[in-house]
C-alpha cells in the first residue's frame, strides 16, 4: 500500500472504493490512494466534496478500499471506516501539501474533502498457480488476530 501511494504504475495506486448507498445498495469507484499510514492503520483518499460517496459515507461510514498489485498477484481488502475532513485543519494540510495540477482538479478548497480510513480487518489474497493463499487479519484496539483463510 505504502509502494502504491507514491508510484502510479502501482497497482495498489488506483484501489476501488465501496461504500453503502442510502437503499442499502452496494456502490463502488476507483479512486487514487494518497497516503497510507501505517502505525495508524489508515488509508486516505481525497474527493471533491459534493461527489455522491460523500453523502453516502455520511450516512453510514462503512467502507471498504480494494487494492490490487497485479506484479505481486496480490489482492488486499480493507474494512472499515471513513472519516471525512472538510474545512477542518486535515483538510488543509492535505490541500496544502498538493500540487497545484492537483488543486486544480477541484473548484477550491472549499470543495475538497479527505477521506480517511481506519482499518479494522483486512484481507489478505495470494494468486499463486501452486494454490492460491488467503488470510484474514482484524483489529480489536490494538489488539490483532489473524488466521489463514486458505489453504
Ligand atoms: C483512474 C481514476 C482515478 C480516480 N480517482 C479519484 C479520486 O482520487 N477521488 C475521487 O473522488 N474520484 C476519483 N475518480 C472518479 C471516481 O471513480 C468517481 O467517478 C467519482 O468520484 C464520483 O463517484 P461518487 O459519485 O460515487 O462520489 C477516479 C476515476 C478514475 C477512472
């Protein structure tokens, strides 16, 4: 995740993003990975902040980033929340911290939102012609458990 963030010929680069619709209906789109970080267990995303996932994650901040790192044959899914910054201190210091092609893809600061997501389970999938590999990593605090999920 931490390779995607920098390198955009990284899979992990462009994560599709799932959240709930207001009918219970799954939604989903692909979004750019900005950081990722790690002693926190979060991962951030940026959007405009009228953008549809935004009402949807104010309703209900479950959310799931899938990313895949097709060079490693690696899928990862990461469950969790989403906690949105709009006009608050995070949001500056992302907006600050972007370069001015970037800030001009949204119509000011005040239309800049950023997404982040704590971490609480993330799985784990190795496509290995041997026999693929799955494991299932969760956090309860601090606390984690994880276990193979295949073979
Ligand atoms: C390659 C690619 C990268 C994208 N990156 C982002 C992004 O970082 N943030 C974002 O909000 N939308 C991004 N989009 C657009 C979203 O996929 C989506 O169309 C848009 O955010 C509106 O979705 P929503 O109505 O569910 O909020 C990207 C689309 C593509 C194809």
């Amino acid at each position: 995740m931490e390779s995607g963030v920098a390198d955009p010929q990284h899979g992990c680069h462009w994560p599709v993003l799932a959240s709930i619709a207001a009918d219970g209906a799954p939604d989903a789109r692909t979004v750019v990975l900005r950081a990722a970080v790690r002693q926190r267990r979060e991962l951030q995303v940026h959007s405009d902040a009228q953008a549809g996932k935004l009402a949807q994650l104010a309703r209900d901040p479950r959310a799931c980033l899938v990313l895949y790192d097709g060079a490693a044959r690696t899928q990862l899914r990461a469950h969790g929340r989403m906690r949105v910054h709009q006009g608050d201190a995070a949001a500056a210091l992302a907006w600050q911290a972007l370069p001015a092609h970037s800030q001009a893809l949204y119509a000011g600061v005040q239309r800049f939102a950023l997404l982040v997501l704590s971490i609480d389970s993330l799985d784990w999938l190795l496509i290995d012609p041997a026999g693929h590999r799955r494991a299932g990593f969760a956090w309860a605090g601090e606390t984690l458990s994880a276990r193979w999920l295949a073979p």
